[in-house]
C-alpha cells in the first residue's frame, strides 16, 4: 500500500467543495464505506424529514391533503426537470415504477410508428423483459442487438431503447447524437444517470428513470417519465387510469385524457414517495449537477488509478472506460470470482459493492455523501483481501439479492 | 334536535368493544368529525411507526435490506389474505395500484377467455376507464351494463368486473352467488370493502383493491392483487417487470415468471409503502373484522335513523340500502344541493363527508376510530345546517378534489 496514496485522497478531501454533503446524510455506521449508491442511495436528513412531513401533512389534513398532493407528480417532475434532466416544465412526470412507465410509452410511441422495437443486449433486465412484451402485445419485431451502433442502423424501426449509463460497464452514450442517429423515437433509460451527470433533453423524444440511486428517493421511491412537449398530444397511456381523465372528480362515462403530461398518471400516485424524490432531486440541485458530475469524474478516475496501481496482478480487468467524458459514476471491476469477493467485501472488509453476473464487481461513487479517502481505503481493503485469498472461505451459493 | 339520540349514541360508545382503537390513531384536531376514512383512512400510529422504521431500517442496512424487502409484497400479501381477503396463502399481492393491477389482471384473463368484457355503469371510474383501454387493445366489446343482474346474464363473455360496495350507493354485492352466476372470469374490485366487511374469496377468480380506505396505509400506499391459486400458472402480466422474473438476479436475457403470484410484479414495489399495508392491516387484523363489520352495521344504521328523524323534510333521500347486510360503510344522501352542503359541512361544520356527483353527500364511517356520538353530532349539524341555509353562501364552483 503506498501512503502517497492516502495522503493525496486526503488533499483531495480537503478542497472538495462537496464535503460538507456528507453531513447531509443519516450514517448509522460510520466504518461501512458504501460504494453502492447506484444501486440504492443512502438516506439524506432531508428525505427523512420530507416522508415524516408527509405523515403529519396527512395526520392533519387527512383528505383535504389532496388539494396539495394532486399536483404533485408534475410539480415534482418540473423541478425534476429543470435540476437533472434539461427538459422544460409540463414534460417529466414522477409516478409508478421505472418497469410501468416503459411500458406505458414504449406502447404509446407504437400507437404513432409502425416498424420493429429495437433494443440492446446489454440492457438493464427491466428493459427487456417489458419491451418483449410489448413487442409480442403489438406484433412487432423485437430487435435484440450487440451495440448502440447497430441498434440505430436497424431499418424499419419505431422505437429504439437504450440505457444512457450501462448498468454493468458503466458506458455513457451521447443522449443526442444517437437520438439524431435513428429516425425511429428513442426511448432513455436514464436510471444510472440521473443526478449523477448533467443530463440534456433537449433533443430527446422520451425518457424514463428511477430515483433511488443517485437521487436517494428510498427503496422503490416512485420513477420518472419525459415526453418531449411536441409528442404529448398524439401520446395516450395504454393504461387509462383515473388520474390522466381531464376533470377527474366529474367522474364521467368515458376516458378523456387531459392534455399534458399528466395524461401519463394512471392510479392514485404515492404522496410519501413523491414527496422523498422532491426533498431527494433538490438536495442534487442545491449540490449542483456540475458540480456532482465533476466529483463523481474526479472519484473514478482516482478509483481508475488505484486499481492500475493496486489491482492488475490480482486477475483484475477494468470493466469500464477510462475517459471519464464517456462513463457514469460507477466502475466496474471484472474478475473470476467476482460473486465471492463482492461477498467477502461486505462481509469482512465493510466495503459495500456490487456484483453483476457473471463476472463483476461494481463500484459506485456518489458524489454528495463518497469521499476520496473511502476509494483509497475501499482499494486498498480489496487488494489486501485478494492477497489474503479471504474470499475463497466465502460460500459460492448466489443468494437471491445481491 | 332530540337529546333521547344524544344518549343512544353515548351508550353504544360506552358499551363499544372497539372504543380503545380510537387512540391507536393520531388525532391532529379533536373537534373535526371526519367521515371520509372511505376515500382515505386517518393515519394510525403503527403506520406511521411502520415508516419510520422504514426509513430507519433504509438508512442502517442501505441496499442490505433488499434481504428482507423483497419478501415483503408476498408476505404482507399473504397478511392481507388470512386478516381480510378469506384468501389463501400465496393468492395475494401488494404492489402497484389499483389502477395497474386491474390492467394486469384484465389482459391476463384475457389471454385465457374469448369473448366480452362486461362492467356496470356505475362502476369506479378508473376500473371503467382501465378496461376501456383493454378493450380497445384487445380488439373486445365492453359491455357497459346497468345492473349486476344485466353482467351476468351477457352472452359471450370473457370477464365481468364489478365493485363489491359500490363507491356511490354503498350497495354490496354478494361476491359468491354473483361469481357462480356467469362463466365469465370475475375481476371484483374490493377498494370499498376490504377491512371494512369480512370477504371471502375462496368462490373467487380475481381481486383487486386499495389500502388507503379502510386499511388506513396512506395516500396512495399500494394496492394489492389476489388470483386464485389454480389460476396462476396460466395467467402471465403483461407487463413484464424483472421482480416477476425467476432467479431476478441472474438477469439472464430472457423474461421467464416465477410460478407464483409474484409474476405480477412489476418494477421495483415500495418499501415504505408496503410497511404501511403492513401495520395497517395488522391493526384491522387485531380488532378483528368480524367486530370490525358489526360496528361498522351499527354505526350506518343510526346514521339512517338519524336521517329519517331529522332530514326528510330537507329533501334529502336515502342513496343506500335500509338493510346493513346489503350495504358497505357509508351511507350516501342525495341532495338537489349536495355539492353545497358537502362544502359547508367541512368549512362551517367541521363535518367531513364527500360529495360524489351528481348530487350525493356521502359519508364513511371507520369502525376502527368513529364514535357513535360523531354519527349523532355529524347528522345533527347538517340538519342545523341545512335548516339555516348557510350552504347557499358557499360558491357552486366545484374544485378540482372534493
């Protein structure tokens, strides 16, 4: 181990002007060094007291509280919007789960484009498993490729979804030259992006995401969706629920969707889980996504360097690209017994990652509450518990969740 | 007014089996008479218990608790099922809402059963709204009825959704001789029910309902889905999310269901949320649904006695069976000025009802926190309302949320 090391993580500490962050969050254990955020977020203080906001809100208002909390997947949204996602207010709305709200506009894009769904082998599971459906629902291909490049030269293609950051690798793709690359609408997954890296709309047609990662909204804290303005009115959810009718309390015989965006809500939204991504997204915003996405280049890149110094004798590969303009915040390790080390991490080393079958092991930075010294330390436990053969002790069976 | 009646209801609250559950809730406001538990039930403290160790639990174990959470949307399914449903272990589901879950069960039946999609007029909104949608996505007649007695006796169809207590007239069904009347797969929709009125599903095909009513989880807590356990390994959701997936942590490439009822599940269900069912069930399993439903029989048929004493000379009628083993727990009263009165209630009277329109104030009451002596004052000052007009000066223009 080279103190070297150390002492530059600390001088790197020292001048972050995101320190202060980490005082945000609820540590109920100072040791664990989790390197886990985008999988599930730690728990900000102010997330906390959105939720207990929310119990009381609704102890006192009880139903009178839905004269505030029905404007909420939009209001959210919009500041969704305008904090992480370069996209204008009536576009992004926060409700249901990343899996529905795929769903819901992979089948609406195909209301307005014949032609084949197009996906990537290397998509996040959800993805998949939802766009095979569909395809199957509305008779359409189903394109399965190895690449972005090739998913956008599929001809006859309606929809193209993609991941904005791989899941596994890490990889970023540029959101609006591959939109511009395809004539069919692309729809972003941008879950492993999202407060993470400043992200641009703009140019984007749809999008979806969850807030549990980099947002630290809570385990199964509602999702996100985007519809670019111009597309809203030819868009219909298949699922028309209540909360999309236009004047919903008429309660009237048939469906008529209101105009905007929230033609995209289907049943009651959760208050308390909205109200955690709202007190989540704007912890990012006052942090400020540059100012996240420079700490979070600055975290792996340091990660980068250690695994160059400490790892690559150890059966180590990096999984993930070395130019931080092309990755998100999480760095991928491979290695043969990725399952058994990510194992005995967590077990005997308080080091938190992740793996991802079949042969990673992943390391997520996050930039409001990571410090530089815990990558250094995080490193250095792996190298020595590689060495010491530790995790041949752990048990090979995978456990359901890991 | 009539003292006599006052004295009635402080003697059925003095002998009340359940009074003591009343400070199992929390009170923000002693004076209001809330009569809305159910469109949304007062927040009991386990509830609000619940989520706190939620959050406290998110915040030591981080992506750990994963362990245990992922078993909740089936164990607390299963609670559900044996403390509410008459349902059988692994016929039960909490996730999503109600919205999503009829969708899901209705494109399910659907690949099972040629034929007809049959509703009733006056059936839920959003359950009328839902299968609108599938019908069209089907390429099904929805047949939209007037009467229960008209769905079962549609020729040719595949499935017949109905609300067990009707949101409006209170009107209950009975389940079993209605789904033994049609070969139609039956969807009932249990939202007016479930922990109000002991169900049981053991004659059923498929239910849905929320838990924000009579289960007290909170503003759009999620809802649950049950599906006979014979049903099962033919019914596939068509929305095919990776917590339905089998080894959900292989992510392997293709979408495969577990043989369970967990195959409906779709993205990842939320945790908080689900400790919410959780306490809020257990605290209608423990003063136990049988006593639950008494209370709830009793407290509706002073509400309309109380009606026929005091309101029919103010042209009020009486929108809800006489009989209490034929109605739920509300009582609607139709009013040329409903809306009116519903508003002034809750602004001058601190009664809170609901109106539904067109012309019905409706009033819940909740077993588990409604004294028999709110019922007696509630009736008391609508009449004195009513009689001095005071409803005249609130403005006709109906709000977005009533």
């Amino acid at each position: 181990m080279d103190l070297t090391d150390r002492a530059r993580a600390d001088a790197l500490d020292a001048k972050d002007p995101l320190a202060g962050f980490r005082d945000r969050f609820v540590f109920a254990d100072d040791d664990t060094i989790y390197l886990d955020g985008n999988s599930l977020g730690r728990l900000p203080r102010p997330v906390a007291e959105g939720i207990a906001g929310g119990v009381e809100s609704w102890a006192a208002r009880m139903v009178g509280g839905w004269h505030e909390w029905i404007e909420l997947p939009a209001a959210v949204g919009d500041r969704l919007a305008v904090a992480c996602l370069g996209a204008r207010s009536g576009e992004v709305l926060v409700c249901d789960s990343t899996t529905v709200n795929i769903f819901k506009l992979a089948h609406a894009a195909l209301d307005l484009r014949g032609g084949a769904i197009v996906t990537d082998a290397g998509n996040f599971p959800t993805d998949r498993y939802v766009l095979d459906g569909v395809a199957r629902q509305r008779n359409r291909r189903l394109v399965v490729v190895g690449s972005v490049e090739e998913a956008v030269e599929v001809r006859d293609a309606a929809l193209v979804c993609l991941s904005h950051v791989d899941y596994r690798s890490g990889s970023l793709l540029d959101l609006a030259s591959v939109t511009r690359a395809t004539d069919a609408l692309v729809l972003w997954d941008l879950s492993h992006s999202v407060g993470a890296l400043p992200i641009d709309l703009s140019a984007a047609d749809l999008a979806v995401g969850c807030t549990y990662k980099y947002l630290n909204a809570g385990p199964g804290a509602p999702a996100f969706l985007y519809v670019r303005r111009e597309l809203q009115a030819d868009f219909r959810s298949p699922i028309q629920g209540w909360f999309g009718q236009r004047a919903q309390f008429a309660m009237g015989p048939r469906y008529d969707p209101v105009s905007g965006i929230e033609r995209f809500l289907a049943g009651t939204p959760s208050v308390l889980g909205t109200l955690a991504v709202d007190a989540g997204l704007q912890l990012v915003a006052e942090a400020g996504i540059q100012r996240i996405a420079a700490k979070n280049a600055a975290l792996t890149d340091l990660l980068i360097e250690l695994f160059d110094a400490l790892l690559t004798d150890l059966d180590f590969e990096l999984g993930t690209p070395r130019e931080s303009s092309q990755r998100g915040a999480h760095v991928s390790l491979r290695h043969p017994e990725a399952w058994r080390i990510a194992r005995a991490l967590i077990e005997r080393a308080k080091v938190v990652p992740d793996h991802r079958p079949p042969d990673l092991v992943r390391f997520g930075v996050s930039a409001l509450y990571v410090r530089f010294v815990e990558v250094w330390e995080a490193m250095r436990r792996l190298q020595e518990l590689v060495v010491s053969g530790v995790h041949h002790d752990v048990s090979a069976e995978p456990r359901r969740v890991t």
